[in-house]
C-alpha cells in the first residue's frame, strides 16, 4: 500500500501541466520560496509577506491582547551619529542662508527668478540624497545617493563660475559653493554610517540591483528554459523550425561528452529555480545578515551556471536562437553576483582610520582605498586654497584661471566618486581608469605650453595669490595619486596592455566633460553679467580639454553628441544591397551567382 502510494505521488509530481509549474514559480516569486509544496516554507512565506498578521496571529497565540502597536522591523535603518546629524544640519542651514542672501542681495535683482529656481532644484536634491544616503543597504538608493552627490557638485561649479564672472560677487557665490561641497560630503559619511551602523564591518559584497530585480532576471531564465525545451502553450506552426527542440538536444549531447553530467540537471527548471531561489532568499531579507550570508555563499552557489557557460558556448551548431536566449538570461542573472562590489569603500570614507583595523576589515583597507583616503585628503587643501585664489580684484585672464581651477576642484569630487564606486584591490578597474583622465586635465593645466591667443597668460605665476607653492603642490599630489601605475609623467599610458581600451575608456571620460561643459554655455550668459566673455571662458575649458585628449593621440575632432540610430528595416536593407549589387555588377566586381538575369 506504501509503495502504491508513493508510486502514485510521483506519477502525480512527473505528469503536472504546465499550468501547475507556473502557479508554482507564482508562489516561489511573491513569497519567495524554494519549494512551494513544503507546508512549512509556505507558512514562512505568508508570515513574510503579512508581517503585521503574522505578529497578531503569533501575539493571539501566546495569550495576549490584540491590539495595534508599532513594531520594528528587521529592516529598520539604524540612526547616524549625533555628531555626523548635527553637522549635517548646520551644513543645510547653510545652503539655506546662502540661497536667501543671494535671492535677496538687490545687485542680483535682475536674476532672483533663476537664483528662486536653484533653490528649489538644491533643497530637492538635498532631500533625496540624505535619504538615499539613510538607505544605502538598498543598491537603488546608492545610485540615486551618488546622482545627488554629481548634482550638488554641478551646482556649486556653476556657483563658482558665476561668482567669478561676477563683480563684487564672488565671495558670496562661494559660500553657496561651500555649503553644497559639505552637504555633498556629509551625505557620503552618512551613507557609510549607515552600512557601519547595520554591522557591514569589512564585508566585501553589496548588491548592484534590488531583490525585485533579482526575481525579474529568475523569472526570464526560467521562461528561456521552458522556451527552449518546448514547454510553453505556444506551439510550432507549419512554417517554422523547432529550433528550441534542436538547441536543447544539441545542448544534451555537448555537456554528456564533456563529461560534466551534473549540468544536465541545470535543464530541469524544478532544480534550476531552486538554485535561484535560495540566492534570491538571502537576498531578500532585507537585513545585513543575510546580505554576508549572501556574500559568503554566492560564488560558490554559481559555479554550476559558470560551468554550463563554458561548457556549451559557441558549440551548438547550427545555432539556435533558444538556446542563446538561455544563456544570455543565465549571465545576466550572473552579473547581479559578479558586479556587486561597488560601494563597499564608503565605509572607509566614513569612519575614522584608526578603525581601519579590525572593524572595518581585520586586513585593513586595499591600495586603492589609501589612495581614495589621500585623495580626500588633498581634495579638502585644494578647495581651501582656491577659495583664496582670487582673493584681490582681479579680472580678465585671472577670472578664467580661477575658473579652471573651480573645473579641476570639481573633477577631483568626481575623481573621488569613481574611486568610491570602484571595487578593484589594485585601483585597476574601469572606474578607477576613468578617473585618470582628470590627472591628465592637470598635468595640462600645469605645462607651460599655452595656446597662442594665452601666451600672456599664467595662472600659476604667484602674483596675485602668494600661497602659489602650496597650490602647485597640492595639485601635482592629486595628479600623482589618479594616475598611479597607469600614467607616467608625461601622460603616456604605461600598462603593460595599453592599447586602445585604456585609452578609450579616458578619452570618453574627457570628451563627456567637453560636451557638457559646451551645454552650459548658455546658462552662463543668462546668469553672468558678461565682464568676461563666456565664449573666451569655455573655450579656454576646450582647449584644456583638447590638450589632455591630445597626450593620449586622439585626433582633433574625436569628441560628437551622441546620435542614436535605429537599425535598417527588412526592406531598406535589401534595397540598399540590392542597390550596392547593382553598383558592383556595373564595376565587374559581382561573382556570378549576384548577377541580374
């Protein structure tokens, strides 16, 4: 009788419809479990799902009285400290005085519409990133964190260049400029704040996208196997080739001669899902303990996927569009684990260094996250002194040499970004490459070769600010510091594999910056008064530009809006190379079979 039953059972489990397998990948994905048939994690489940039921239900249980209380929940941020609070308080208060005083000084009546408007634009971005900044665990939040970061750095460049096109006004605009440099830093310690508060310690592992994203990505490998093995309810019609059928016997007969059968169960979407769901779990619950759960079991959990990777690529022939859709769904899901180190180093940029040791990772920080802590470092003297720079009435050349100086106090945040986003020990990432274009702007800036039209011109001569040495010092640290191991001293590329994906990556760098400093041309001269001519002012800022671009032997002209083209229609294509054939039969250069009868 037992075994009649168990028979029964499996014949049951081995004949569902595929209506039953996709209401069980509903219940795996809304209460994200492994097995929808196991009473237990279902429960579990539902009390994830229902919180506030559940604790009713468990409060009923025990004894006592229903009634509504606030309760705390796993993912309840913790609290920043009173001392980064306070700070960052006085820092909004500041921006908050500064914006008032300027919408009300009665030199700049004429633009207080603009000057209401920015306020506006500030105290929302200000708002957003202190959030996100609470929220840093969240990898969306840590994207919109850095955008308002990027944001605030725009404003206070604008502040800056501004006030130094503006007579009797550059003190003022500065202010502004200061108090949005200390919002923008303090929303960095707070977000590491936030991960030190949650015990990240010197966990290594964040996620790059959300849990949600996570059961997006399942969702479709598993639609991409049920496509591939012909399980849908969508069937072939006359006109066309089972080439799902075809892949997933191709791929059968690839991985047996491998020898690696236990990938052939990666075929199942029974297993496939499980593998999935239990990354997916610990992924999901929204605390820190199951993100270094997570962490700690990831890499190994994926190395079956990595396996199927390798062991069928390229080697079902013909290829089959089932078949790549499959793997294509498969690395994306693989790149959530593989690109989630990013945002780790806001720890360090938080807490202070003689907590290095220990609480923020028993090795200590790497080689690039010193570099990052220099970087700060130099970044806080070289925003001290330009804000000295112009410090007597001076006009003309002096104001586009303070200008210069504000654009490269702003890459240096933004420098400081890259770096804070990047997750190579060595510093040798993409992020890390990117932020070398800046050390080129500098080295630039400090050759004495100046364009014709400037030959007059010095911003470094130490006339008019007598700290010139401390500043010349400061910059070449900064400049040392971004490209180390990667840029000698004249701005030649020195890895051992220069070539052209280094280069490209910096090149892309400097040529955004071309192009958006060419966007603001027009919001210059709608808040300048035009003491100095905003065409001299920007293109001074390209020739900069197009001096670093130079030392890397792009040639002239490589910086272009971006267009986005849409692909050739079936019937354009063909009568484009109806019309090439055409042009090529008239030459004798059409083989036989192309011949127009």
């Amino acid at each position: 009788m037992n075994d009649r039953a168990s028979l029964s059972e499996t014949t049951v489990i081995r004949d569902r419809t595929p209506v039953a397998v996709r209401a069980d990948n509903l219940i795996r994905q809304r209460l994200r479990i492994g097995d929808p048939r196991n009473p237990q994690e279902v429960a579990e489940g539902l009390k994830r799902l229902f919180t506030q039921d559940a604790r009713k239900l468990a409060a009923e249980a025990e004894g006592l009285p229903v009634v509504p209380a606030r309760f705390v929940g796993e993912a309840a941020r913790s609290p920043e400290s009173q001392a980064t609070g306070a700070e960052l308080k006085q820092a909004i208060d500041d921006v908050e005085r500064d914006l008032g005083a300027l919408t009300a000084d009665h030199r700049l009546k004429d633009i207080s519409a603009e000057l209401q408007g920015w306020g506006q634009a500030i105290r929302s971005i200000i708002s957003d990133g202190t959030a996100a900044a609470r929220l840093a665990l969240d990898p969306r939040a840590r994207d919109r964190l850095f955008a308002a970061r990027r944001q605030l750095g725009d404003y206070a460049r604008l502040a800056r260049m501004v006030g130094a096109l503006t007579q009797t006004m550059n003190l003022p605009y500065r202010r502004l400029a200061q108090s949005l440099d200390e919002v923008a830093g303090l929303v960095l310690v707070l977000a590491g704040e936030s991960l030190a508060g949650a015990g990240l310690g010197g966990g290594r592992f964040l996620l790059s996208v959300p849990a949600s994203e996570l059961q997006a990505r399942r969702d479709s490998v598993l639609l991409a196997l049920r496509t591939l093995a012909g399980t849908t309810e969508q069937a072939y019609g006359n006109d066309q080739w089972p080439w799902g059928l075809h892949g997933l016997r191709e791929m059968l007969r690839v991985i047996e001669a491998s020898g690696h059968l236990d990938l052939r169960a990666l075929l199942e979407e029974q297993v496939l899902g499980r593998l999935m769901d239990e990354l997916i779990e610990r992924a999901a619950q929204h605390n820190v303990l199951g993100l270094r759960a997570l962490g700690a079991t990831a890499d190994v959990a994926v190395q079956q996927l990595h396996r199927l990777l390798h062991v069928v690529d390229d080697r079902v022939q013909p290829e089959a569009p089932a078949v790549t859709t499959f793997l294509k769904a498969i690395q994306l899901f693989l790149d959530a684990f593989r690109s989630s180190r990013s945002g780790y180093r806001l720890l360090f940029v938080a807490r202070a260094p003689i907590a290095f040791y220990g609480l923020a990772g028993i090795g200590g920080p790497d080689p690039a996250t010193l570099r990052l802590i220099d970087l700060v470092v130099q970044r806080g003297r070289l925003a001290e002194l330009l804000d000295c720079y112009l410090g007597c009435d001076c006009c003309g050349d002096d104001v586009i040499c303070q200008i210069l100086l504000d654009k490269i106090l702003y890459d240096t945040d933004r420098a400081i970004d890259l770096y804070t986003l990047g997750s190579d020990p060595d510093g040798s990432g993409e992020p890390e490459w990117r932020a070398a274009a800046f050390a080129l702007l500098i080295m630039e800036f400090r050759a004495p070769q100046l364009p014709a039209n400037q030959a007059n011109t010095t911003c470094l001569a130490g006339e008019c600010f007598p700290r010139m040495g401390e500043l010349t010092t400061s910059l070449d640290a900064i400049s040392s510091l971004l490209r180390a191991g990667k840029l000698d001293a004249g701005g030649t590329i020195v890895t051992a594999d220069p070539g052209d994906v280094h280069r490209g990556l910096l090149t892309a760098e400097l040529c955004q910056q071309r192009l958006a400093d060419r966007r603001l041309e027009a919001l210059i001269a709608t808040l300048a008064p035009g003491c100095v001519p905003g065409e001299q002012v920007f293109s001074r800022i390209e020739s900069l530009i197009d001096g670093a671009i130079g030392r890397l032997g792009a040639p002239s002209g490589t910086c272009a809006e971006i267009e986005i083209a849409p692909p050739p229609t079936t019937e354009s294509a063909l009568e484009l190379f109806h019309g090439l054939n055409q042009h090529a039969a008239r030459w004798g250069l059409v083989p036989p079979r192309f011949g127009r009868p």
